[in-house]
C-alpha cells in the first residue's frame, strides 16, 4: 500500500542511511517542498512482470462497465497502481458520445471549501459542452455569483435538457480535495441525474465503509470493480501533498538535517 511504502521509505534503518530525527528537534523547516517530494518519489514501486498484459486485460472488461452506467450505476474502479491511464482509455473508448468533465482529487489547484465550484462553472461555459442547450454561457454567467447549491442546480437542469449524456469521471474521488463530506453529498446527488455517467477511480480499500456516510454511498449506486494496473502512482502523491508532509509521513521519525547531509556525501563517495 502507499502507507506501507511511505513508511518503508521514511523510516530508514536508525544508523544515518535514512535515520531518525535527534531528540529534540521540531523538524519543521527540514521538510522542504523538494525535500518531500524526492521523499515520495524514492518510494519503492511494486513489482509487476507484464504490466502491459494486465492492463489490456483490464481492458476487456470495459464493455462491463459501460452496461452498468446505462443501467444506472455509478461505476468505481479499484486496485493496486494508479488507475488514471485505465480510466483515462475507457473515458476515450466508451465515453465518446458523452460530454465529459474531468477532476483530479489529488489537485490541490481545487478550492479546498467548494472544489466543485469553478468546474462546474468552467464547464458550463465551454462551449456545446451540452449539445442542444441554449444560452449556457449566459446560465453560467448567472450563476458565479451565486452559491454552490444554486450552481448545482442549474448545472442539473443543463444535463438534464442536454441531447447527449454527460460523463463526470473522477480520478482518486478519495483524494483530498473530494473527500469532505459536503463534496461527497454534491456528487451522489450528481450521481442520480439520469443522464449523467459518474465513473470514480478510488485508492482507499475501505474508503467507502470508514469515511463516507451510509446515505451518501447508498445514493451514489456504487457498481465496483477491482482492476490491478501496478502502475507508478508516485506521482499523484507528489502532487495531492504539493509539499506538505502526509500524515502517514508526519508521525514518523524523519532523518535530521545533518543526517540527510551525510546521506548526501555517502552517495559523493
């Protein structure tokens, strides 16, 4: 699990190959926004023999998938590796005909109150983003001032007098900029439009039972599915923390300023 590499990799062995911080020691400005970010990225990455293999074959299930959107379903992959290329190839394969509006949970750019605020916005004033609706932009121009429910609301309307479905696809929907509990109940009332496709990425295994409430998951309609793609999901970490250690980083002993610069002259030698 990505907890389980972090600690692996923050942990160190004690001795000054990645050791502990000395007693004492806020640590506070030793973790510099680079200085965590080569952290992740050092992170050891799970080994796979083919992973082209198994992501064709992850593939195969798409047709699947697609029948449990029409079928009203709310579609959430799971697995181990990032899942954003998988999604990504089934939003290009079998989304085509829809609208589709893309979010990132581990973009830290989305407001941290109302993520949902400014792309919804945005989206509706692209334009044709709904086939057939007149005047979106002058919809949209009403709405920016208003408030998020209001937004919601006319954002619905748009979908449903679409001619076209519309796709919201979220990658990393755990992530933290959609997890609150607010964003979460905005998204299943998404998720019951019936023109609407709401396809989720999750990396959390019990995300659903431990941080999410029963009534939101209920009206969400979960349909999931399990899919390994073992690929690097460093990355995505690099860019949720955007500098900030994790939690599950912060509660471990972290090596010191002068342990790091010996680190550094082992690695000259």
């Amino acid at each position: 699990s990505a907890s389980g590499a972090a600690a692996a990799a923050a942990a160190g062995d004690g001795d000054g190959r990645g050791g502990r911080r000395g007693a004492g020691e806020s640590g506070a400005e030793e973790y510099s926004p680079q200085w965590v970010a080569e952290r992740l990225l050092a992170m050891p990455v799970e080994q796979e023999p083919d992973k082209q293999q198994i992501f064709s074959r992850a593939c195969l299930d798409f047709g699947r998938w697609k029948e449990a959107l029409v079928a009203g379903f709310s579609l959430c992959v799971s697995g181990i590796g990032s899942k954003q290329a998988l999604l990504d190839k089934f939003d290009r394969r079998c989304l085509s005909d829809s609208s589709r509006l893309v979010l990132y949970g581990h973009d830290v750019r989305l407001d941290a109150v109302e993520p949902l605020r400014a792309p919804l916005l945005r989206f509706m004033e692209t334009p044709n983003a709904f086939a057939g609706v007149q005047d979106i932009a002058s919809k949209a121009a009403e709405a920016r001032g208003r408030s998020l429910k209001e937004i919601v609301q006319v954002f619905s309307e748009c979908v449903a007098a679409s001619q076209a479905t519309t796709a919201l696809v979220v990658h990393g929907i755990d992530g933290p900029r959609l997890r609150d509990t607010r964003t979460l109940r905005v998204l299943a009332h998404l998720a019951q439009l019936p023109k609407l496709l709401l396809v989720m990425s999750v990396d959390e295994f019990d995300f659903w039972s431990r941080s999410v409430e029963a009534s939101v998951a209920e009206r969400l309609n979960i349909y999931g599915v399990t899919a390994h793609t073992w690929a690097d999901y460093r990355h995505e970490l690099v860019a949720a923390t955007q500098g900030q250690v994790p939690s599950y980083l912060s509660t471990l002993p972290m090596p010191s300023v002068e342990q790091r610069r010996q680190q550094q002259d082992n690695r000259r030698r």
